[in-house]
C-alpha cells in the first residue's frame, strides 16, 4: 500500500516472557502486535506466534 508506518521493537522478559512497561502502558495485558492510528488502537486477538 506504500503508507509510512513506524516500527517499534520491544523486548520480552527473557525467564518470565512479561510485557516490558512501556507495552504495558499501551495495553493493560501488553498485548502485541498493536497499531496506533489517529488515537485509534488496535490489539491482536490472538499470539502472533504459537509455541506448542
């Protein structure tokens, strides 16, 4: 679609795989991925990954 978009990289804990505080801060779970749009912000349903 060729829209500017910004990318930001957060870091899980390593042992306990928390939310760092800043995610938490956008989303009271610290849910990923979000997107953030004219105040407008959108969470994932469901984990971006699986791990069995």
């Amino acid at each position: 679609m060729g829209l500017p978009y910004e990318l930001k990289k957060h870091t899980r804990h390593p042992v306990t795989r928390l939310s760092p505080p800043e995610l938490v801060a956008m989303h009271p779970l610290g849910a990923a991925p979000l997107i953030e749009e004219d105040g407008l912000l959108l969470a994932s349903r469901r984990p971006s990954s699986t791990t069995f």
